[in-house]
C-alpha cells in the first residue's frame, strides 16, 4: 500500500519541519521559520500568518498534522513514524505511545498494526527492517516480552487510551505502582532525572520517562483538558505527533489536508445531500426508496465487474423519555409492520447494542438499517453507510452534528460507475430548517469540511413551519403537554414502499428522481472543480484551506493583460498509451529518465577527507538550560563515546557492514525514484573498501557521511538523466509545450525590498545580488514587468534532468519577449550551477524565438553563463 499524494505531501512537510528544527537547534525558531517562509511573518492585528510555536510541553517536539475524517490517518502516522526517527540520533530507543481516546479505537488499532496481513503492519514492518513489536498495557505490566535488549533493537508501539493513564481506577493505578517485571530497565538508567517523585524506580511510568518515547495522539482533539496535557507531560516525550480532523487552538499545524484531495482520491462520499421533508412518514418513505434505488444501482455495478456495496440507512431517533428504548423499539416495529425483515434492521444506542460482532462489509450480512440516536460517534465506521435519515420532532432541529462523519467514508476508496454512489444522502422534517442546516455545517466542520460540501432541498412550506412553532411559555409551564400533542405517528398508508416487490417492479419516485437529478449535477460540478483544481501549484490548495491566515499580493492592475498572455513551455515525453492509439504525452520527471539507473554498479570514488560535522555540533551545556531546546536532535562530538559504536566493531566485517548500512539507509531516508536495495548494495560496497578506524570514524560522524554518499548518489543519478535527456531530446522522443501561467495573486512568504516595475504588489524576498539584478535588468526601460519566481510547488519550474529547476526571475521585455534569469553570487559555481546552466539553454533552445535563459553572475563566468553587466547590455537590445 503506497501513499496517496496528499499523504506524501505531509510527510514532506513533516520532513521539511524536521530539517528545519536540525539547522535551528529550537523548536520554536524551527516552526516559525517553517511557516514564516512558507506564507509570511505572523501579523496578530490582521491575523495573517501561522501563530508562533506553542511550548505545550516543554523540551517535546509538539506538532499537529489536519486530515479530515476519511482521510488516512493512521497510514499516515505509519510513515511518518519512520521520518521522525530518520530525524532521531540512533542510539535513542525506538519507543511509541500510541494514544487513542475510545476503548473501540483502541483494539481496533492493535488489530491494524499487528495484523502481518494487514497492509499498515507490512508498511512498518518494510520501514523498519521486520524489527517492530506491539504491546498493550498488560504487556508492559507483565514485562512479556519487553525488556531493555528487546527495545534497543527494534520499533516498540505501545498502544494506550487516555484513560488508562489517568489513574482514575485500580487497575490503571498499576502504572504507578513497584514492578518487579521491569527490575531489568533501572540498571539502564544513565541518572534519576526521569524518576517521577513519590513513584518507584520500576513503576511501568518511569520506564516509560526513560524511554523518552514519541508519543502519537489519535483524535488529539480529545485530549485538550489541563488533566491531558499533564498526562502527556508525564510521559516525558521526545516528539508529539497530533492528529485530527478539528485542531484546537494551542495546537502547532505543520501540515494540513485540503478537503478538495479526499474527493480527487475517492475517500470520501462528497457533497452531501440534504433533503427536508414535509413530515416523518415522508423521511421514511423516502429513506426506503432512495435505499432501494442506490442498492439496485450497486447490484448492477457488481454484475457488470465492480464490487459488492449494500447501502445502510441510518435511522437518528429522537429520545423522548428518559427510557430511550420505547422510541427505538417503536421505530423498529414500525418498520417491521412495513413488511421489512428482521435481520435487516438493527438498534445500536449507549445501552443496546446489536452490531456487536457483525462485518457490516460482509456479503452474508444482511443488515440495510441501523436504529441510533448519537452512539455512532467517532470510532464506529462503516462505508456501507449512505442516508441519514432524522427523525427527529417538526419543531426540533435536528442535531446531527455527532453523526455527520458516519456516513462520509467512500467504500472502496474508488469512484463508483453510478454518480449516487459517490454521494451521501441526509433526510430530515424539520420546522426549523436553518438551524438544521447549521448543524449539518459544524457536523462537516468537526469532520475537517466546510459549509461548501452540502446542498439542501426544502420542501416544508412556510405555512407548515408555522404551525408547529409553540408559545414558548406553555411549552415551558407544560412540556409533557406539548410533547404529547406534537408526538407524531407514522402514517402506514401514505408509505409507499414495498419491501418484496421485485427488483423490475420497483418504481422511482418523483422525490427519489429529484434528489437523483440534483445529485447528478452536483457530481457534474465536482468533475469540473478536482479539474481545476489540477493545473494549481501544489500548494495553492492547502492555502485555500488556510483562508485569511495566507497574506496574498494581487498583480498590479496595470500588468494584468500580461497573466492571461504568457504560456510558459515544459518538457513533455512520448509514452506509449494503453489504448490503441500509440503514443501520448505526458509532462517530463525524473522517475522516467531514471527508470534504467542502476546506481549499484556505478563509480565509488568519494573523497572523505573534506567532511565538516559543523551542522550536527551543539553546544550541550547551553542546550540542558533551554527548553525548547529538542532532546532528539543528532549530535556528532568524537569526545562522546558511542556504547553501540564499540558493539558493531566487536563483530566480524560482513556484519559490521551489514549493521552500519543499515544506520546510514535510516538517515538516508527516501530517493525515490532510486530503490532502497540498490543504495543499500551502493552503501555496502563503499564500507567493504574501509579499514576499521574509517569504520569507527563513521560511526561517530555518521551524519557527515552519510550527506557525503547522499551528494554523490545525487550526482551520479544527475549525470545518468542527463545523458538519457540528451538521447530523448535527439530522437525527438523529447519536446516542449506551453504548460503554466502566472497567478492572479501570489503567497511570497516573506517579501523582500519595494523595487519599481515589479509583476505584483510585493515580491517574495530576495539576497544583495538578487536585488541588484531587478534593479539594474527589471527596471530597465525596455524591460515591461519583472518577478520574483516563486519556489517550493509555488512557481514555475524547468522539469528535465536536474531536481526542477526554478529560476530566480521571470521578466518580459515590451517587444513580447519572456526572459528566466538564474542568479548565482560568485562563490556559487560548482557542477550544480553548469548542470542548471546546461538545462536551463537547452529550454531556451527548445522553448522557441519567444523565451530566453540567463543565468547571471556578479564577475565570474561559467560554460553559457554570463556576467551581470553581459547579461544588462543583450536584454536591453530585446
């Protein structure tokens, strides 16, 4: 099971928050630096901008990932588990909290990550070299199979609910108590800084403090009083991982889902379809129909190739009396009465539960309605799950808020060939129609959604409304008055459904036809927003999500003509299409022109002598007095003595081989599209080469090292797309077509200095060199508007050989021509600058008489660049 690129994508932001707080050596300067480049400085009085970093928990890395429900969580804290301790010096143990609020959650995410046939254990079990192990608390109580060996060599999660570390009962207590079981871990112990006062050494939460463990809090939400920040205090964490759908407000965003990506990847069942009813009978009537309809459309499909879908209805009964069941077993007999079988109907509420130990997903099942008034909150899931159907009083609006998400998850994660399938349905009857709707908007919100998700039909008319809206002093002097004369009965003869009418027989209803038409074009529309949505930079979406917090610069009024005009040109590849047709195109990557490298058999010439470890020094006393001060970043010091260091050499070659190339693939991390075995056999025949006081060096400079092999890698894999570039581009399996445009407004980040002439209201910032080049070519007289390209998914790029290449400028002179300027400072010309140089006027060459490349230096001269003043007299002749 692979990442979906939304899910990619927060895994390189996490990548990129980590690499940030390695060069900045705090937590707080890391985060707002992340955010700062991404969108801009924080601005309290217009609230533009990423609040600063809140220290929660002091010394602890706290940082919140936003995916709406469907979404994926859990998958993606499986992988990005594997990128925090990619970020973690490597003799810390490998321990995680697993936090989950709800007791159903909690054996369902064991059974998830235990499972070695379930896709998440075998994604960890390839991430982490088949060394993982999962526990829950009586595990660890029992000290079964966990002791201080064990952790040190291997991916230990534990996982535990909120609950249990609250000590509010005996058997939670046992946490805090003398354990004998875990006597092995105190010898362990480097001091007592960890040791909880008042608790003993081999109590399982002090074991737990030792282990300065990475916590991950499912549904973080949940754990936002001052008893949960204590408790996650009380863990002593190294890192904090937080998902949800909803954030709180002391909660650090690095990364956050656009709702838009779960439709594009058919997780969710989007937009939902409210239709209000003139009365009860009608909810059900039509309940039963639309169910009906959807489960023909399903069979259908399945008999031509797709897979079994049965719908459900959720029936939301309202309680009446402080006996709920008299309500639900009302409903439950009216629809028994309907002629509806038995087992096709099931009542699940806080003291009656009838799922229990039923697949719902299973073909033997046969249950098509559930019975419920909010006990399927979070935790419960089922994609089968299609109307909610509220039966709640006329006068009542109807609270769906809790129930919302049930109903979202798309079964399957695919598109489903009938558009209905792709929806979700609500029925309501209620007089207070808005409030209703209200609630339908926080239910879609607290799912990580918006108001924009949802369409309504009314049919209640305004004289019905008002004759169900009460004097508001009888209802208050007499409720049981009023509830007995509002109470409101299902009418059996206007119900036209017929439960054993064959499957030719059924007939559509005009409601049913209605909610289909209008589902249909909102799917219509849908299509039409994901296309759209396509041709954005990657990031544009995720700023749409973030609203106002993005500070956004128009072009300037007069320069508008200009977005419209220019289509900048990409280098495509001829692929051969799966159809009969031949061959099509698709934009250029990488991954195509290194599709045949094998790095395996390339040169291992790499000169070691010039390793600076400046980057992982810290200054370690400074860093005990500063609690923001990360405990797990990578230290490199050949003062310290590395106890696993003096392990691996102790062994024979081959195995010390083995054991430090498997240290540098976790720090190496992913090269895609270059496969982990062939940089394993890379690493492996680098190290056969060294004696053993090379080996001992890298053991204690391994970072420093491993960035040396990582250049090279990059530079043999640069060198190989090149030469397949080259040979494309000669066979004209390579051309060039216009592709990308200018924005109507830009999210610079920061911005840099006023210079006259530019595209925008600002321009995003720029060095002394920089600055001087749109002084000296964008203000020129013949030069129309210059712009500060954009980078990071936001601008345009060159795709070719190199990693994209984005150019520093873009200009246009007022004769029509596009002009990419690539400024380099003379210290900055190494083969990077001349591999960029060579690409960037093979685009120019390709790209037609209408676009130019420059790339500028000061003074200095590399192979087809030139200098500043060479570069100011060929423009101004444009």
């Amino acid at each position: 099971m692979e990442l979906k690129s939304y899910q990619r994508k927060v895994i390189e932001n996490l990548e990129e928050y980590l690499g940030y707080v390695q060069e900045h050596k705090s937590l707080a300067k890391a985060f707002n630096q992340y955010w700062e480049d991404k969108i801009g400085f924080y601005n309290p009085l217009d609230g533009t901008g990423m609040e600063p970093y809140k220290n929660n928990i002091p010394n602890a890395a706290h940082v919140c990932v936003k995916v709406p429900t469907a979404g994926g969580k859990t998958f993606i804290a499986v992988n990005a588990l594997h990128t925090i301790f990619s970020a973690y010096d490597s003799t810390k143990p490998k321990a995680v909290i697993w936090l989950v609020p709800w007791s159903n959650l909690l054996q369902q995410t064991v059974n998830t990550l235990s499972n070695p046939e379930h896709p998440y254990r075998q994604k960890l079990n390839s991430l982490f070299n088949n060394r993982v192990e999962i526990y829950q608390k009586a595990d660890l109580l029992q000290g079964s199979n966990f002791n201080p060996t064990v952790v040190k060599d291997q991916l230990s999660i534990f996982v535990m609910s909120f609950a249990s570390l609250r000590a509010n009962n005996k058997e939670d207590r046992k946490v805090f108590q003398e354990n004998g079981q875990l006597e092995a871990f105190v010898s362990q112990y480097k001091n007592n800084e960890h040791i909880l006062s008042g608790v003993d050494d081999t109590a399982l939460i002090n074991v737990l403090r030792y282990l300065n463990p990475v916590l991950v809090v499912d549904e973080s939400h949940n754990a936002e009083s001052d008893l949960s920040v204590d408790m996650l205090k009380n863990l002593n964490p190294s890192f904090i991982l937080d998902l949800t759908a909803t954030p709180k407000a002391n909660s650090n965003i690095v990364s956050l889902v656009p709702a838009i990506e779960l439709k594009k990847e058919h997780m969710v069942k989007l937009p939902v379809i409210v239709y209000n009813n003139h009365d009860k009978t009608e909810v059900i009537n039509n309940a039963l129909h639309l169910q009906r309809k959807l489960e023909n459309l399903a069979k259908k499909q399945e008999a031509e190739g797709g897979k079994y879908i049965r719908p459900i209805v959720l029936f939301q009964a309202q309680p009446k009396t402080k006996d709920d069941n008299t309500t639900f077993e009302k409903l439950k007999e009216q629809l028994l009465g309907l002629g509806i079988p038995e087992s096709h109907i099931k009542i699940k509420t806080a003291n009656i539960d009838e799922l229990k130990g039923i697949d719902l997903m299973s073909k033997e099942c046969e249950v098509r309605y559930i019975i419920t008034i909010n006990a399927l909150k979070e935790g419960w899931d089922c994609p089968f799950a299609y109307i909610l159907a509220s039966l709640a009083d006329k006068s009542s609006s109807v609270d769906v808020e809790q129930i919302l998400g049930r109903v979202l998850r798309q079964p399957y994660v695919q598109k489903h060939k009938s558009f209905q399938l792709n929806l979700s349905y609500v029925l309501t009857a209620s007089a207070k129609f808005n409030e209703t709707l209200q609630s339908i908007v926080k239910g879609l919100q607290e799912s990580g959604f918006s108001e924009k998700d949802y369409r309504k039909v009314d049919k209640m008319t305004e004289e019905e409304k008002k004759t169900v809206t009460t004097d508001p002093v009888e209802s208050f002097l007499f409720p049981e008055q009023q509830a007995e004369e509002q109470e409101e009965t299902i009418d059996k003869n206007r119900v036209t459904f017929d439960p054993n009418a064959d499957e030719e027989e059924t007939e559509t209803t005009s409601v049913i036809t209605e909610i289909e038409t209008i589902a249909e074009e909102q799917n219509r529309q849908l299509e039409e927003q994901i296309k759209e949505q396509e041709k954005q930079p990657v990031d544009e979406n995720i700023f749409q999500e973030m609203g106002t917090k993005v500070k956004r610069y128009k072009v300037k009024e007069s320069n508008k003509e200009f977005i419209d005009k220019i289509e900048f040109p990409q280098f495509f590849i001829k692929v051969t299409a799966s159809d009969i047709f031949g061959t099509e195109e698709e934009l250029l990557n990488r991954e195509s022109l290194l599709k045949d490298f094998k790095l395996s058999d390339e040169d291992i010439k790499i000169d070691f002598d010039q390793i600076s470890s400046d980057l992982y020094k810290i200054d370690l006393e400074e860093s005990k007095k500063n609690e923001y001060r990360p405990s797990f970043t990578k230290i490199e010091d050949s003062m310290v003595k590395d106890p696993i260091a003096e392990y691996i050499l102790a062994k024979p070659k081959d195995n010390q081989i083995t054991d430090i190339t498997y240290q540098m693939m976790q720090i190496i991390g992913n090269m895609y599209p270059i496969p982990d075995q062939e940089i394993k056999v890379y690493i492996g025949r680098i190290l056969k080469s060294m004696n053993t006081e090379q080996l001992r060096d890298i053991l204690v400079r391994k970072w420093s090292y491993t960035d040396k092999i990582k250049g090279k890698i990059r530079q043999l894999a640069d060198s190989y797309a090149e030469g397949r570039f080259m040979d494309l581009l000669k066979s004209k399996k390579i051309n060039t077509k216009a592709n990308w445009k200018l924005g109507n407004e830009i999210v610079p980040g920061n911005t840099g200095s006023s210079i006259g002439n530019s595209l925008y209201e600002r321009e995003g910032s720029m060095n002394g060199f920089e600055e001087r080049v749109a002084m000296e070519i964008g203000t020129s007289s013949n030069v129309a508007f210059w712009h500060r390209n954009l980078e990071r998914g936001k601008g345009f790029y060159i795709n070719g050989f190199k990693a994209n290449h984005y150019p520093d400028f873009i200009m246009q002179t007022k004769s029509g021509k596009t002009i990419l300027i690539e400024t380099k400072g003379d210290h900055l010309d190494g083969s990077d600058s001349e591999a960029k140089c060579r690409l960037g006027n093979e685009w120019e060459r390709q790209a037609g008489n209408d676009f130019a490349y420059f790339m500028v230096f000061d003074k200095k001269e590399i192979k087809g660049a030139y200098t500043l003043d060479k570069a100011k007299e060929l423009i101004s002749k444009m």
